[in-house]
C-alpha cells in the first residue's frame, strides 16, 4: 500500500510538472514594455515553486515508500520529538528564499504603480457600464470636455455624460473600443458608472479594478501593434462573461490620425481599424514604434 | 487490537502530578473537577438527540450538517462544470428542476452566477469553518484535554442551532429567488427586495462585492431578496461561531485535567484553540460589515455605495460610501477564515500522522509555535486579495511581503511532517492515507501563493483560474482532506463501529487523483489568462486553446464527485453494520481513547477524569511494553518513558541517541 501510493505521489508530481512544461500552454505573448519583466520574474517564481513542489513530494513519496510497517508487532519507529539545529537551518533557508522573492516580485509593481506616467502621454478616459467599456478621447485639443452623471442618455449614445455645450467636449469622441499608439506611454483614467469593473488585456499583463467613485489613474507603454482581447475581469452581474472590448495598438502616425479625425468619423475609422487587425500581434510590424 | 477500556482510577501518583500541574499553574489542579448533578445523562429522546447540551452530540449534529451542506455544494460545483463544458447544451433534467433558471434545459448566465456565489458561500461557511472546528473540535476537544463538556453548554447547544438557522435562511435564498410563486410573496416583495428572478440566490459570489451587492434589484437578478437572505444568514453563522469560539477558549483554558498543561496537549487541541482565537477576532469585523451591507440595502445608507452611480440614465442619491471599505472588512475577517479552514486539517493531519507513523510528532513545540504564527500573521495579509482593487499601492507592498513570510511557517509545517514520517512504521490505514493527502494536497496548494502573493505577478495572474486552482486545493480539498481524515479516524470512537477499510481506501484513490485532475490543470487555465466566474468562455478567442483542459478537469469533477458517494454510503452503513470498534482501535495515546466505553459515556469519562503523565505522542518509546504509551499511563508502568521525555511533548535531539542509553 505505502509503495503504491509513493508512486501515485510520484506520477501526480511528474502529471503536474507536465502540465507546466509542455510547451502547448502559457503566457499569452507581451505586448507593454514592463512584459519581459514581468515574464521573467513569473518565470523565476514558477521554478522556486516548481522546485519547492517536487521536492516535498518526492519526500514525501520517499516517505510512504521506505517507512511501511512490516506487520510485526514487534518492531519500533525511531524514537524521536525533533531535532531544533534541523529547524532553524531549514527555517532560515526558506525565509530566505521566500522574502528575496517577495522583494524582487515588488520590482514591476513599483515601476508602475509608483510613478506617475510621464509628461505627455497619451491620455484616455475608461468609462465601464454593466456590461459595455466606453473610451473617451480627449480630441484634438487634448483636453477632455467635462461631463456629469447627470447627462448620462444611453438611448441617445451619450454614455460618459458628456456635456454638449462645453467648449472642450466639441472635438471629444467617445467609443466602445480602446486604440493606443505603440512606443509613447499611455495613461488611462478608470472610472465606472454604476459596480466594480476591471480591466484586464492579457497580453498588456496589467489588471486594474474600476471602481464606481474613483477615478483610477494606471500607465504603461506598448511595444507591438496588434488587436486584443480586453475582458471584465471582476464580476459585474448577470453579463459579465460577456463585457468584452479590443485593445487596438497601432503606429503612432496611424493613431495621431485617427484622433485627429472629427466625431463623425471617427467611429467608422474604429470599425475599418478592427478589420484591419487581425487578433494577436500584427506579423512583420516594427515591434518598437519610435517615440 | 485490544480493549483498553481501563477507568482511570486516581492513584498516588496522581496526587504527586497534582502537585507539579499546580506548580506549572494549571488552573485543573485545584481538584475542582469532581463528578457534577447536572452531568446525569438526559433521558428524553429530544434532549439527548435533538436539542442536546452534550458537546458530542452537537459534534455529530454540526458534522451532519457540514457533510448535506458539502453534497448541496458539490452538487452546485457539477453543475458548473456541465455548464462550463457543454455550453448551450440542452439538460432535460435541468429544466424540470429549475425550470426558470435552465428555460429549455439551457443554464442562463445569472443561473450559473448563483451557483457560482451559493456554491462559495456553502462550502466556505457550512462545510470548511463548520466540519473540522465545530464538528470534531465540539467532539474531541473536551474529551482531548479531559474535560467532562464544553464550559458552556447551553452556549453550545445554541451555536449549533443558531448555525441551523444560518443555514435554512441561505438555503431559502434558493426557493425565493427560484420561484415566482414564493418570489413574490408580499413578504419577499416589500421586507426582502423582491425574488423569482430564476437564480439559486445572489449572483455577486461568496465575497459579494458592492455596489453590486448593495444595489438590489437595479443592479441586476438574484440582487433582491435572495442577497437579502444571503447576507443575512452571514451574519447569523458569525454570531454562531462568535458563540462556539467562546466556548472553545475556556473550555480549553480551564477545563483541562490533572497534568494536561498546554505543552501536553494534542495538536489537534492546539488548532482548535488557534482557530477559535481568529474566529474570535475575524467574525466580529464580518458581523459589521454584515449589518452594514443590510443597511445600505434596506435602510438608505451609504456605506459602500459612492456618489454619483448611474442606472438606465437615472443618477443614485446615495453618496460618499467606498465600496473599497467593504474589501477591506470582508478581507480582514476572509483571510483568517482561510486559516480557520485549513488549521484544524493541519492538527487532525499531525495528529494522524503521528499515530499511525507509530512515531512521535517530529518538533512538537514548532508546530505549536507554527501554528500560533500562520494565525497571528494571517490577521496581516488581507491586502494581498486587493492588490488590484484600487487601493494605495505603496500598502501592497508592505501586505505582499508579509503574504510572502506567511510561507515559512507553512514549510515549517511541512517539514516536520516529512520529519514525523522519516524513520516511521506506517500503518496505512484509511485516515493515514487521507492525512498524507492533505500534506500533499497542503504542499500542492500552499507553494502557489509564493506567485499570488507578489503584486506584481498579480498584474495578470489575479481574479483568474490561477487563484481558484490555488485555494481550491489548500483551503477546500487539503481541508476537506483533512476531515476525511478525521472522520475515518474517530468515526470508530464517535459510533462505535468501524468505517469499512476496503470502502475507505476505494473511496481514497479516486479521489486523491481526481482532485489532482481538477485543480492542477486550472492553474494552466489561470497562467494563459482565464477570468474567474464566467458562465462561459465561448466569447474569447485567447481562451480557445484551453478547451481540452476544460473538459479533462469537468471529467475528473465527476469522478470525484461520484466517488464520494461511496465515502456516504461508507458513512451510513458503518453507522449500524460496521464491525463493532474496541475503545483503542488505533493504538493510539491520547485522552479520547481512554473513555471508559465507546462511544464515551455522557460526562465523557464515567465520572473519573483521567490524569495525564506525559506528552500526546509518545510512540516507539524504547522498552515500553508496547509501541505506544498512554497519556494517562502513570510512570512506573511505561517504563523508561519518563526518563525519554521528562512527561513533556518536546523534542529532544534526535532520536538515535536515546536506543543505545538505555
């Protein structure tokens, strides 16, 4: 029984280990500058797990496998409560590795979310609904018009609650699809207008709640063209599987024409844009645009 | 296998314990412990099977209710599966018994969320904090530490009842939400927020997080009446473990008997005892917030809802709540609530171990400090489940870094369990083969949280697969591993009888591989992006390659879940057909093995509290007549034991040096 089940310890851990290393499945491709940080110190953690994991279990299936009882009534286990010198050293070690890791594992976090975004990035508002995203751009005056919840008209495709006769909201556009210019860094403003959101694009490797009151502020900077997938990420209700979005990272020229275009167009560009990109990274595009 | 039934008589050497315990300042050794009137056993039907004072009987009741609330929970967690797997398949069966939430036999997406939440909340609350603390802790703790009953036990009976309660208010979230007949009842439609929306309850998960829990109806189906009953039934179990975790500190406190100090308690003891101190601290702060989130709902308030919150064009007037504020409360009591799950599985599995290793427990003082340690930090680390939620970043890193510590005394743990097995004798038994499941399943589980608990690697990895796959194994199936355990191990001293061996280790295979099945690959899931509760995942094309991991996890689910049907019919029928248990079965040395019949008498000891000599787990102790020696074995007769270990659970240096002195 206890060599059976040293095996089974042993297969599951080979099973599992299999499941990491295969090849078929992992991190969806980087597209944001802070990616090959972040996939690094995944990549770290993953072995010190990975590690740690084998190692017990192969105790412990070394355990079961050796230290069987024979049946004879007669026989004794060692007699022992413990060995103190054993505790410390296997205590300081893995204080040691545990703590290192938590420090360097707070490296992308601080570079992100410890700094502000740099001066003149590229600024969208994100307003998320149950169930829909809404971008906000700022036009070509690179200011936002004002809005109030107040003015929110879904029916009339006022989604932010923008407010018509303000001077600064005459260039404004606002859609339902997230485009950002590759190699400037980009700051988006997070807001929800009625439950908590997130925003989650898995190839950006940045995950940010929305939540209604605040005004969310998160910044990065892309590094290849493409369309992707954006997700809610945080359950909003009945539809949430369903609150989908793209991310639509394009050359700066492209997107410097694209928010140059007047409101009316402007929706219609999105569209063309989309069919443009296929999903995932766009094939033979410079992957650093110039700043 | 032989009886070892033998009254405890109070001898001389007792009297000379009595004095060292006095000495040590144990608050037993006044004497005071003499046979009570009002521990003649009741008489009626009622009181001895219904709304019984004993802490055993109440031990029984919370342990049946945690094993119907795991079957309900389970039952749920399939569901989503068979959703996940086939979507938009037609389920007959679906549509006859929830004919508005599988219209035509296809589960709606608000369905599904309920089952997601109704799920969460069972398992959470009525199986993982219930079973291990107010099951077996109700049972074994008083008997472990030589007690006659819990300190307080009409208190006890009433944090059964009250967790009864608790538990039919959540189950009626179900029918008010299920049913347009009960749905929209006059009550349920003026005092409860209306229901008959064709869920199973909320659909805002276990943690239900405002403003989508606070909102009611507008915010979507499932938010009226049956969030209403959802949250308070919350609050009722707080107030029943508030009640049982009083009891659990004094009994522990000052009922243990002549020379049981705290050193020479079972580890089981100790994790009840920690669980019941985080218990005692946690509920509280979720009772608030609790009463709040009613408020908010019912009374106008705003304490999570800000200003500001548009609905069909139409602005709230609420203003000034954070829904942040709630994170912080549901956290600060949820991340204890993890441990009090997982810490009486970790004392049921030392325990265990120890026992049919036929070996002492390796480092007994460091599990006790281990254990104390994993419950003082886990009060520290609630943050790590916001890292992302909007809260000031510079706190999640202070919050990580403690996460990060919160390991070592978890590998602590787990090396000397390691270390209790080297050099063993194992028996493998059933529940010997459930507690090496737990560690690990506990290994398995724990070692993820070294990637979720960094905030960086949780810019992508949280509120994924990732996360599930990680708790689902340490704090659902190492703990339910660890009750498994439990159960096969006392179910002998709890019935009388012995569970079926060959049943048990039928029901053990299945299952140790199944969950393996399940959750090993859901961290696959999590790594290339998967989003946690999601009804289906037919919208994303990232998520298409994981389709075959999908439908191996859903095959193994149902493997899992089938087996345990066995361990259920084990259950049952040993209850009356199983062969009848000796007082000791297992050999084993601690206070519940000593009662004078078994199942133990009313008073648990017939009137005569033992007197303990020495430390739980002295196993293989050289010369002793047996392998193992009783805690109320008195000195003279277990041979050089006390020269061994001084009549104290420490350690020593290692072992090899004791053989050749003696």
């Amino acid at each position: 029984m206890g060599r059976a089940l040293g095996v089974l310890i042993w297969l599951l851990t080979i099973g599992s280990v299999w499941l990491f290393v295969n090849g078929r499945w992992w991190l969806p491709p980087y597209i944001s500058e802070h990616g090959p940080a972040y996939d690094r110190q995944f990549l770290i953690t993953i072995i010190v797990v990975g590690i740690s994991f084998v190692a017990a279990q192969v105790g412990l299936g070394i355990a079961v496998w050796r230290y069987g009882s024979r049946g004879d009534r007669r026989e004794r286990a060692v007699y022992s409560h413990g060995n103190n010198r054993l505790e410390i050293v296997w205590t300081a070690i893995t204080a040691l590795i545990f703590i290192t890791l938590g420090l360097m594992g707070q490296r992308v976090w601080a570079q992100l979310h410890l700094n502000e975004a740099p001066a003149g990035a590229t600024k969208v508002h994100v307003v998320a609904q149950q169930f829909q995203w809404n971008f906000h751009y700022p036009g070509a005056d690179k200011t936002f018009g004002r809005t109030d919840p107040a003015l929110v008209k879904d029916a009339e495709l006022n989604f932010v609650g923008l407010d018509e006769q303000d001077a600064n909201a005459k260039d404004d556009q606002v859609v339902t699809t997230l485009a950002v210019p590759v190699g400037r860094p980009i700051e988006l403003t997070l807001q929800s207008k009625d439950v908590t959101h997130d925003l989650f694009v898995p190839e950006l490797r940045y995950k940010q709640d929305v939540v209604p009151g605040m005004a969310i502020k998160m910044h990065f900077t892309l590094t290849k063209e493409g369309r992707f997938e954006l997700a809610c990420a945080e359950l909003c209700g009945q539809l949430h599987y369903k609150m989908k979005s793209y991310l639509i990272a394009l050359p700066a020229n492209v997107y410097d024409e694209l928010v140059a275009l007047p409101q009316a167009q402007f929706q219609g560009r999105i569209t063309q844009l989309i069919k443009e990109y296929p999903m995932g990274i766009k094939q033979g595009a410079a992957t650093t645009a110039a700043r | 296998m032989e009886e070892a039934t033998t009254p405890i008589e109070p001898t001389a050497a007792a009297a000379a314990t009595q004095a060292e315990a006095a000495e040590a300042g144990h608050p037993a050794a006044a004497g005071a412990h003499e046979p009570h009137g009002h521990h003649s056993p009741p008489t009626g039907f009622i009181r001895k099977y219904i709304f019984s004072i004993d802490h055993k009987v109440i031990g029984i009741q919370y342990l049946l209710l945690a094993i119907t609330a795991a079957f309900i929970g389970m039952f749920m967690s399939v569901l989503m599966r068979l959703n996940l797997t086939w979507p938009g398949h037609k389920w007959t069966i679906l549509e006859t018994l929830f004919p508005l939430g599988a219209p035509g036999g296809v589960m709606t997406p608000e369905f599904y969320l309920s089952l997601v939440t109704m799920h969460g909340t069972i398992m959470v609350f009525f199986v993982l904090t219930t079973a291990p603390q107010g099951g077996f802790g109700n049972y074994f703790l008083p008997i472990q530490v030589g007690a006659e009953d819990m300190a307080f036990p009409v208190l006890n009976m009433l944090s059964f009842w009250v967790t009864l309660v608790g538990l039919v208010v959540l189950i009626s979230a179900i029918f008010v939400e299920g049913s347009t007949i009960l749905g929209n009842t006059d009550f349920v439609n003026n005092f409860l927020g209306g229901g008959g929306t064709g869920t199973l309850g909320p659909i805002g998960g276990w943690t239900g997080y405002p403003p989508l829990s606070a909102l009611g109806k507008i915010a979507g189906p499932g938010q009226g009446a049956g969030a209403t009953l959802w949250i308070t039934s919350i609050a009722i179990f707080c107030i029943a473990s508030l009640l049982g975790a009083l009891n659990f500190i004094t009994t522990l406190l000052n009922m243990r008997t002549r020379g049981m100090s705290l050193m020479r308690m079972p580890l089981t003891c100790w994790s009840w005892f920690t669980t019941a101190i985080l218990a005692l601290l946690a509920f509280p702060v979720l009772l608030a917030a609790g009463v709040l989130l009613l408020l908010d709902r019912h009374a106008g308030t705003s304490f999570f809802i800000p200003g500001g919150l548009v609905f069909s064009d139409a602005v709230l007037p609420n203003k000034g709540g954070s829904p942040i504020l709630w994170q912080h409360l549901f956290w600060f009591f949820g991340h204890p609530e993890v441990y009090i799950a997982i810490l009486p599985g970790m004392g049921a599995t030392s325990h265990i171990l120890s026992t049919f290793a036929r070996k002492p427990v390796f480092g007994y003082r460091a599990m006790v400090f281990a254990m104390f340690a994993i419950g003082l930090l886990g009060f520290f680390v609630w943050g790590h489940h916001m890292f992302i939620s909007g809260m000031d970043p510079r706190t999640s890193i202070a919050f990580s870094v403690l996460t990060l510590s919160i390991g070592v005394p978890s590998a602590i743990k787990t090396f000397n369990w390691l270390g209790t097995l080297w050099g063993a004798k194992i028996r493998f038994t059933v529940p010997m083969m459930f507690a090496i499941g737990f560690v690990s399943l506990f290994v398995a589980g724990g070692i993820t949280g070294l990637v979720l608990g960094q905030t960086s690697l949780d810019l992508f990895i949280h509120d994924g697969y990732f996360v599930l796959a990680h708790f689902h194994l340490v704090m659902g199936v190492a703990a339910i591993f660890g009750m498994f355990a439990g159960v096969y191990f006392w179910f002998p001293k709890m019935f009388g009888r012995m569970m079926s061996e060959r049943l048990g280790q039928l029901h053990f295979w299945p299952t140790f591989i199944g969950v393996y099945g399940i959750f090993v690959p859901m961290h696959i899931m999590g790594i290339v992006g998967m989003p946690r509760r999601y009804a289906s995942f037919q919208e994303y094309d990232f998520l298409r390659p994981l389709d075959p991991l999908v439908m191996l996890v859903t095959i193994a689910a149902i493997v899992t879940a089938a087996a345990q049907f066995i361990f259920l019919f084990n259950f049952i029928w040993s209850m009356f057909k199983g062969e009848r248990a000796s007082g000791n079965p297992w050999e084993a040395t601690t206070l519940e093995w000593v009662t004078p019949t078994t199942p133990p008498p009313h008073d648990n000891f017939g009137g005569h509290l033992p007197t303990v000599y020495r430390g739980p787990y002295e196993f293989a102790v050289p010369d002793a007549p047996e392998d193992y020696v009783l805690q109320t074995t008195p000195d003279a007769a277990a041979g050089n034991v006390a020269a061994h270990a001084a009549g104290q659970g420490v350690q020593g240096s290692s072992g090899n040096g004791h053989n050749g002195q003696h």
